[in-house]
C-alpha cells in the first residue's frame, strides 16, 4: 500500500473531550499523528482541527469517515498536499554570540527570509515560516553553528478550493433545517 502524508482538516463545536476521541480514533488504527493544530475557525462557535499522518488513501477515507461520526463534528475532509496551500512557523534560538561574531548567520538569515524575533547579550530568536522542509533546512544550516533551543508549529491549511466546503454543507444544512447551524 502506498504510504502519503494527508492533511485532513476536521470542523467541530468546541466542546472538551473531542481532541481525545479525534486521536483514540488514530492510535486505534496505529496511526502516528505527524502535526497537529487546533483553532478557531472563521464561523462563530466552530473550531478547525488541522492534523497530517502518513498512511495510505483507503486508511484516511476510513479514519475521516469515523471522525465525522462524532457528533460534534460538523465536517472532516482529506487532502494531499497539491489541494492546499500549508504553512508552519519555526523558532529557533541561537547563541548572539555566533550572531555577532560571523557574517555567516546573517547570510543565512537573509538567504531563508528569516526574521528576528529577540536579541539580547545571550541569545537571539529566529522566526520561519513556511513548509517543513523549508524550516528544516534552515535548522540543517543552524545546527552546524549552534542551537539552544527549536521549536515548530502544526500545520495549517487552507482548501486550493475558491469555495469552502463547511459553508455549503452549512448552508445546505440551513435550508434544509430551516435554522443556522450552530442552532440546530
């Protein structure tokens, strides 16, 4: 079986307890979760779980069909990489010595659109965004020099769709219901 990393994106009520029947729903099936990200979506009172596995196309059609059964879940959807746009953000710290002493760092700064987030006479703090190879290369680079402290961020994505899925389900749900969806 081919093995893919998925992004599925999952629209729920924000009620306690989801996120540990969301992930009994992968370890059952021994599923690693890669990244996770939970937020606010831009509908009131629904939040958007982001969440990316490796595993193959019948695995996720079946997981994404459990998590919908949930009766929190409003929607869970499926994508590969080329049916999103994605992004993670990075913060690496780094010794300010190594900042000050070289031109090195600040060629590689420049050269991954880094920013600087602190300095201070101990450390600096970098900030990447962008997809996990573009922030792991920069880490390659500054492993090389010294790092004190990494840290990366679950994905987030949004559909290459001009038409968001959850809004016509939840419009459809509307009319069928005649009532919003946070009512119904």
């Amino acid at each position: 079986m081919d093995q893919t990393l998925y992004t599925l994106n999952v629209y729920s009520e924000n009620f306690a307890g989801l996120l540990n029947q969301i992930t009994t729903i992968f370890t059952r099936r021994q599923l690693n979760i890669e990244s996770l990200n939970v937020s606010a979506s831009s509908i009131k009172g629904i939040h958007k779980y982001t969440i990316t596995t490796v595993t193959d196309e019948d695995t996720i059609q079946k997981v994404t069909k459990q998590i919908e059964k949930r009766i929190d879940v409003v929607q869970a959807n499926y994508f590969l990489d080329d049916e999103i746009y994605y992004r993670e953000i990075a913060l690496y710290k780094i010794p300010t010595k190594e900042l000050l002493d070289t031109n090195r760092i600040e060629s590689i700064i420049s050269r991954h659109n880094a920013r600087l987030i602190e300095v201070n006479p101990t450390f600096t703090v970098l900030q990447k965004s962008g997809t996990t190879e573009e922030t792991q290369e920069l880490y390659d680079e500054l492993k090389q020099i010294g790092i004190l402290q990494f840290v990366r961020s679950g994905r987030v994505a949004i559909t290459k769709s001009c038409i968001e899925t959850l809004n016509e389900y939840l419009a459809e749900r509307e009319a069928k219901y005649g009532r919003p969806a946070e009512n119904a």
